[in-house]
C-alpha cells in the first residue's frame, strides 16, 4: 500500500510539472502570437513605405517625353554629323 502512495505521489507531482509546464508554453505561445501580429504590422508599414518610394521614383510621362525629346535631338545631331561626313568623304572620292 506504502508504495501505491509513493506512486500516486509522484504521479501527483509528475502531473504538476506537467501543468506548470503547460502554463508557461501557453504563455509564450500567446506573447509569440502578439508579437507575430507586431511583425505582421510592422511588415505592411514597410511595404507600404516602400510602395510609396516607387510610385514617387517613377518618371511622370511629361519626364518621359522629355526624355526622348532630347534623345531623338541628339539622334538628330549624329545623323547631320554621319550626314556631312558621307558627303566630305564622296567630295574625297568624287574628286571635287
């Protein structure tokens, strides 16, 4: 019977143990849940910062035309270059 009682009782403080040890994992498992929605937020904000930033960096179409304006003026400009040196170059060959 004695021994019965020493099983019981550890049983008893096996059990506990047990529930104590349940508690502080519940625990942590609630403080890591809040703490992933923090990070969840904290995530958004950033990638809203982020969206901001790129929509901001993106040239407006007026930049754009503005851009290929002064591409196409320079385009222009070799081609008159390219142009005079072809005809320096018959003037050379014609002999004239």
């Amino acid at each position: 019977m004695e021994a019965f009682n020493k099983n019981i009782d550890a049983l008893e403080e096996k059990t506990k143990v047990f529930i104590q040890k349940w508690k502080e994992i519940q625990s942590e498992n609630q403080q890591l849940i809040e703490r992933n929605k923090r990070l969840e937020e904290e995530k958004g904000q950033h990638i809203n910062k982020l969206n901001k930033v790129e929509v901001k960096q993106q040239p407006t179409k007026s930049e754009l035309n503005a851009n290929l304006s002064k591409i196409q003026e320079a385009l222009d400009q070799y081609i008159e270059r390219l142009d005079a040196c072809i005809e320096l170059l018959n003037i050379e060959l014609n002999g004239k």
